[in-house]
C-alpha cells in the first residue's frame, strides 16, 4: 500500500481506508491463527503449483490494495499490471465508488471467492452495489511469485473482455417496452429479453421521448453492442415502445428454452411478418436467436424442396428415389442408413426427411447458383433484415461438389439462426416473404427488405402438404401431438457440426395457423429431441 493508505490488524480483522477520504474499507474475516509474516512468506518467489496458503495470501494482499484505493499496488500483485491498474483507479473515478467492502472468503484451490459492498456517489445520490465474485492466483511466469490471474470479472463478475464498469447520465432514456396488447416486457420477468430490451432502448430512447435519468451499467467492448444496466441511481422519465411481441407467447418461449441448455427459439406471424417472441438459454447471454449462424441441417428441405418444385424437376406425389446412400463427389447417407421402397413420393421422402432423395436432383439441376437464387428471390435470405434491433441474416453460397450435396441438406457452408427459419417456415406457410419485424418501421424509417418475387401457388401448396405430412405422420410427428389442431406442419434438422457425429445440433421449425416458429439446441441430437419440444410449447402458446 502507498503513503495516502493506512492499516490496521485487530483480532483478525484488517481494516484499511484511504486518508481522509473516506474510500475504500477493506474487512477480512481472519482464520484465528497465522499472521503478517507468514501471509508475508506465501507472497515470496516459489515453484511449482500454487498452494492455498499462497493463493489466500495474495487474494487478501491484492484486495487490501484495492479497497484502499492503492491502484498501483493492487496491479503489481496482478499477471497484468497496466490492465488492472486501469480498471481499479476506475472504480473509483468512472465508477463513482465513494466506499467499499471488501469480503475474502476461504481459498478452494487456487480460487478466492470475495464479497464487495460498495456505495456509487453520483451528484449527491448514493445507493449500494453488493456483489459476490472471485478471484483465481497463478505463479507469475518471471517473478515465481503468486499473482492474481487478471480478469475484467474481478472487478465485477459480469464483466467481460475489454468491458468497463461505469456511472452516470446515460446517453439514451428509459424505455418502457411493451408487447402488441400494451403489456409491459421486463427483463425480471421475461430474462431472454434482457439483451433485447437493452438494444430497443439504444436504439429508441431518444426517439420515442423520454428522460435519461443516473445508473451504473456495463460498457460494451464493441462500439453497436448496448449497454447493459446492473443499478438505477436516479430514475429517469421513460417513453413507451410498442413491439410486435406478445407476452403469452414470449412466457412459453421463456419456458420451453428453458428445459434445454443452449436453446433458442423465435416465433413470427407468416400474414405481416411480426416477431411474437424471442428466447435464449445460453451461458454466454449471446442472442443465438437472432445472430446465431449455424448449419440449419434439414430444415433447410424447405428452400430445397421449393427449389426443385419450381423448376418442376419433382412434386410431392410423384416418386423420388431414396437409396441408403449417395455419391456426389464424396458418399452421403440417411440417418441410420435407411431407404425407402421404390416408387415413393417425394412428399413422403421430405417427411421422412430422406438426404439422397435431395442429393440425387443435384445433376438434373445442373444450376450451381439455384438454390442462393430461391433462398434469396423467393425467402428473402440475406437481404439485411433490418428488426429493429442487430440481427444476423442466413447465408446459401453457391457451392459445387461435395459442398454442393451438403448444401441441399442445410449443411456444409449454409448458415441460418432461428429467426430465419422461422421466416423460412412462414414464408411457405403463406408464399410470401415477410421480413421479420420487432418494432415498426415507421419509428426510424427503415428500410424492409422485399424478396424478388412470390412463391408459385402450386409450389406453395405442395410445400405446406409435405410440411402437414410431416407434422402427422413423418420425423415431425411425436413432436408435433401436443400441438392443437389440424391445420399444422413441421420440418426437423439435425446439423453435425465440428464432426459431431454423436451429438448433432438440434433444429426443428413448424407453424400452427397463424403461427410460425423454429428453435435450435446445440448439441442437442436430432431435431424433434430437443429443439422439437420447444416449437411445440410456443405454437400452443400462439
């Protein structure tokens, strides 16, 4: 600790305040035995794996440090110095921390975890930030001695690469969003929305009126990524923000992904185009839901199937070969190796989601670019969807070979998320491409993106058939029971991805009425698994 900070050690207790400031007290609960010169001694020059004592020591060492307020000495006692010098002088002085308590609990391992109790001042207002976080020491790399492993979530543990802790007036007011019925959409309520609602709020606040009132938050690291709120210091006047969710159908999302790690889900209405929900179960919080890219695996049969009906080289009753397997510069096979008799419709082969029976059409295409120009002139696949908030559109390249069969399957090079296919799905279930919208255009003037043309009646006829038989009698089937109803149909997908043979993510999209939805689970196995279920729990909802 420099000159301005002075210490004290009582029963046990360290107590450590910066002079005259009133910042920064440091209390240690002591283990009843031990003392200043042994957490002296574990400080010291070693070898080998760090000891708990070690660990314990320059936990408390660093801690004391940054309770004082003693910038520098705390990053010395770091793995990086220039990095943790930065973020503790900020604390203070970005942060507008005015006191601290600093906890250590008991190490396990080379981990301490720590309690902070701290109070932000910010123009006459104080309110208190209490967190638990941790730690972990390691042995520096030249000096041998144990230093805390230096991380942005010491500091708080929401914190992420080169993220900030900061105070103040935000540059953007309070939103208060609410659902296509006027129900009011909180992150407390509604968690999947969390991101969302930070990034209306970006978007919209100073649009939609309003007042910025003092709050601390976490700086994104990338310049278009919102901030996220952690405390309110003063409230400010927020506006309303009508979305197009709904509140039903966003609580069943919520619920359904929830079953599931790593799942997401999103749910549109094919007759405008609407987004009624938008969920995630992540560890990361990334919104995998809207800016995922992902193989879609078999769902992408859908733009396939149309594809090949449009230019008339197939329909959903006339046969279509299914062999166990297929060469196209390389083999490909159905799950488990499994064919169909001959004479076979196709529709039973998209139902029973048959690979060779969509490979087999590649050389009487013999069009490289016909499935880019159907997923974009007829699904609207990439032609930057603008939502209402970022959002990541599909990709189909052109593709030969090997690439090309993987493509015809929603492999290889193929990359969608959940909102586009769900936009795919509801693009079928009406022939029109709608592109997916959150709030109105009307509210900034954005431009919507319009595919090149509509789907051929015929072609959209067969292709919400194949999806029906799907639904009651193909792989969509035990998914697809709970959903009330007749008028339903589905297509599942599962995409190895990484070589994962053994655990392919989980993809399934189907649409009941007036309701289309599509989810995805890493890792999940094959489509009506795990992603199956979760479409079924939203479409009821609908």
């Amino acid at each position: 600790m420099n000159g301005a900070a002075k210490g004290a050690i009582i029963g046990g207790v360290f107590l450590a305040m910066v002079g005259g400031a009133g910042y920064g007290v440091y209390a240690l609960v002591g283990d009843g035995g031990g003392g200043d010169a042994d957490d002296v001694s574990a400080l010291s020059e070693g070898s080998g794996p760090i000891k708990e004592k070690e660990a314990e020591a320059a936990a408390k060492a660093f801690l004391a440090a940054w309770a004082a307020g003693d910038e520098r000495g705390a990053a010395d006692l770091t793995n990086n110095a220039a990095a943790a010098q930065s973020a503790v002088g900020e604390f203070r002085t970005k942060a507008f921390v005015s006191k601290a308590v600093i906890t250590p609990g008991r190490a396990n391992g080379t981990t301490v975890p720590f309690k902070v109790e701290a109070e932000i001042t910010y123009e006459g207002t104080t309110k208190p930030l209490a967190y638990d976080s941790q730690l972990t020491v390691v042995r520096g790399l030249t000096s041998g001695k144990p230093l805390v492993d230096w991380q942005p979530s010491v500091i708080h543990p929401q914190l992420q690469k080169d993220e900030k802790l900061r105070a103040g007036a935000p540059a953007s007011p309070p939103v208060k969003a609410v659902d296509r019925n006027g129900e009011e959409l909180t992150a407390e309520k509604y968690p999947s929305l969390r991101q969302v609602l930070d990034e209306l709020r970006q978007g919209y606040g100073s649009k939609a009126g309003g007042r910025a009132g003092a709050e601390v938050w976490i700086e994104p690291a990338a310049k278009d990524a919102p901030r996220r709120t952690l405390l309110t210091l003063v409230e400010g006047q927020p506006s309303t923000l009508k979305t197009y969710l709904d509140a039903k159908v966003q609580a069943a999302a919520e619920q359904a992904v929830a079953k599931f790690p790593e799942a997401s889900v999103v749910a549109v209405k094919p007759s405008n185009g609407h987004i009624l929900a938008i969920a995630n179960n992540r560890k990361d919080g990334f919104n995998a839901a809207m800016r995922g890219n992902r193989a879609p695996g078999s769902t992408m049969k859908i733009v396939t199937a149309a594809m090949l009906m449009d230019r008339g080289l197939v329909a959903a009753d006339k046969p279509a070969e299914c062999p166990k397997t297929v060469t196209w510069d390389r083999e490909f096979h159905n799950l488990k190796n499994f064919d169909l008799p001959p004479g076979t419709s196709f529709a039973t082969s998209f139902a029973r989601s048959c690979n060779t029976a969509f490979i087999k059409q590649i050389k009487p295409v013999g069009d490289d670019s016909a499935l880019p120009k159907e997923a974009t002139e007829v699904f609207g696949i990439g032609l930057d969807w603008k939502t209402g908030i970022k959002s990541t559109d599909g990709k189909v390249p052109p593709a030969t070979g090997a690439a090309a069969a993987a493509a015809y399957i929603g492999q290889g090079q193929i990359t969608m998320n959940p909102l586009n296919v769900a936009s795919i799905t509801a693009t079928a279930r009406t022939g029109v491409f709608r592109q997916p919208l959150l709030v109105s255009p009307e509210l900034d003037g954005r431009t919507i993106a319009t595919a090149e043309r509509r789907m051929k009646p015929s072609v959209q006829q067969q292709l919400v058939g194949m999806m029906k038989l799907t639904a009651t009698s193909g792989t969509a089937r035990e998914a697809m029971a709970p959903v009330n109803g007749s008028d339903k149909g589905a297509k599942t997908g599962s995409a190895e991805v990484g070589g994962a043979d053994a655990s392919p993510d989980s993809w399934f999209t189907g649409f009941s009425g007036d309701v289309a939805a599509a989810a995805m689970v890493e890792g999940g196995g094959h489509g009506g698994e795990a992603a199956g279920p979760i479409v079924a729990t939203v479409l009821n909802a609908g």
